[in-house]
C-alpha cells in the first residue's frame, strides 16, 4: 500500500490483526529488515505495520535535504496510522528507525503505545557519552559530503560499506539501494538530523518519554556503545527495561531473530 503524507508517497505493509505495532527500520535497510519479526508478531495476536521510510524502496524521495528532518519522518509515520484509523500503537525501531522511535515518544506521547528501540539510545544519551561514541560515529562526518561519501560506499563493489558495516544482508541491501537509487537519499537522514554544528550546538529539548520502554542492545556493535543506551534510562520517566543481547552486533533482529522476536513478544502487550 502506498499513501500520499503531505505530497509525499509512503509505502507500507500491514499484516494480521490486532493491537498494532509500527517497525522502523534505519540505515541501510527497508521495511524488508522486519522479515523474521513480521511474521512471529502477526501469529502472536499483533496487526504488524511496516513502512519503507521516506527515501527508501518503494517509498518518495524528495531531494531537498531538509525533507529527512526527524518532524517530517514522524509525520510520514503518523498519517499512517491516521489512515489506518488507528489512535496509538507500539513503536519498535532500529538505528534511525529507533531515534525516530525515540523522538515520537518525546514529541507526541498520545500516539505512542510501547516503545523498543534496538541499538540506538535516546538522541540525548547518545550525545552525553562523550569521546567513546564520538570516535565510533567518525562515519556521521564523512556522510555529510555529498558525492564523496556515496563513493565511499559503493566503489569496488561496495568494499568499503562491506568491510565497514559487516551486514549479515550485505548483498541484499546493496541490490535494493542499487535498485532503488536510494543511496542518496538515505544519506540525507544525516546530513539533515546531525550537521558537524550539531556537535557544538546546544543539545535538542526533548520532553522525556513517559510510555514503557525497552532498550535492546548488541554487545558486537560496532557503531554504538553500551553507555548511550543504557543512559537513556535517565529519559524516561515510565517503565524501563533494558537487555543486552551478548554474540550479535548491529542488525540483531537478523542475527538473533529468535531472541528478538521473544523479547518482543515478552515485552508488548496484545
């Protein structure tokens, strides 16, 4: 299904019924990110939703850098359910997914059910902890130079994204980006959310998150500490959980589906 969200076209799939549960996806991926979680949440009792955010497979890419600002991917998120009809939902995300996860919950509590962010901790925790997340985000830096980062990835058969990012659906993800053109568009979710002034400017003003929430972290992470997640606590004032998942890096829900998947089940009410 694709809906039109103030001019532009958002691509989602729903699946099974019941009470509903949003999954955001980050980069590089799509919607396809959520295959092993999609079906174990439709057979436990979930109406699963999963949209291609903007700029990604079969959703628009706008091109004007600014149109990847973190109101506008909330908004994309949020006519969504308003087509569906739906009032709140849980709200699981990764990577951007989960930082756009986060900020919903901040932003607009009234729509968000349950929240689970995997990997990525609330945009605030992940600027407090200082030089050791600074030194494994030196990539947010080099994706803010148009056409030098998108080199960077991809020549020599994408060598360097694959030696970098070691993505168990490495050659799945580069067919869809090649496929899609959605390269560039992807790399505009940084270079609007977290410019260099970022860094130095003073800190966004996020009300904390008042919803049950549930960090999930990969102990393997090679872009994420363990402190910016479990600093998030200090931003939620409803319940909060939080697990370590040892033996998996980035993309846990494909590299430990079955401990992902339970997790979720164990932690979202339907």
């Amino acid at each position: 299904m694709k809906i039109d969200v103030n001019g532009v076209g958002i691509a989602y799939e729903v699946t099974g019924e019941g009470r509903p549960v949003v999954l955001l996806h980050g980069f590089p991926d799509s919607g396809r990110l959520w295959r092993h979680q999609v079906p174990a949440l439709a057979e436990a009792g979930f109406q699963v939703i999963v949209p291609d955010l903007r700029g990604y497979g079969g959703s628009d890419q706008p091109k004007e850098v600014e149109a990847y600002s973190i109101p506008f991917l909330a908004g994309d998120v949020l006519g969504i359910l308003d087509h569906l009809g739906l009032e709140k939902a849980h709200i699981v995300g990764h990577d951007w997914g989960a930082a756009l996860a986060w900020s919903m919950a901040s932003l607009v509590p009234d729509r968000v059910d349950h929240l689970v962010a995997l990997s990525v901790g609330h945009p605030l925790s992940f600027r407090a902890v200082g030089i050791e997340q600074q030194e494994k985000s030196w990539y947010m830096l080099l994706f803010q130079f148009e056409d030098v980062s998108e080199q960077w990835l991809s020549n020599d058969d994408w060598a360097n994204f694959r030696s970098w990012a070691g993505h168990p659906d490495a050659d799945g993800v580069i067919a869809d980006l090649e496929r899609t053109g959605s390269l560039t568009p992807s790399l505009k979710w940084y270079r609007a959310n977290v410019p260099p002034e970022a860094l130095i400017g003073p800190p966004l003003e996020l009300p904390p998150v008042s919803a049950p929430t549930m960090g999930v972290w990969g102990a393997n992470d090679f872009a994420l500490t363990e402190a910016q997640m479990t600093g998030s606590a200090a931003h939620v004032t409803g319940p909060w959980r939080y697990e370590r998942v040892d033996g998996v890096a980035h993309w846990m829900q494909l590299e430990a589906p079955d401990t992902i998947n339970a997790l979720l089940l164990d932690f979202l009410p339907r």
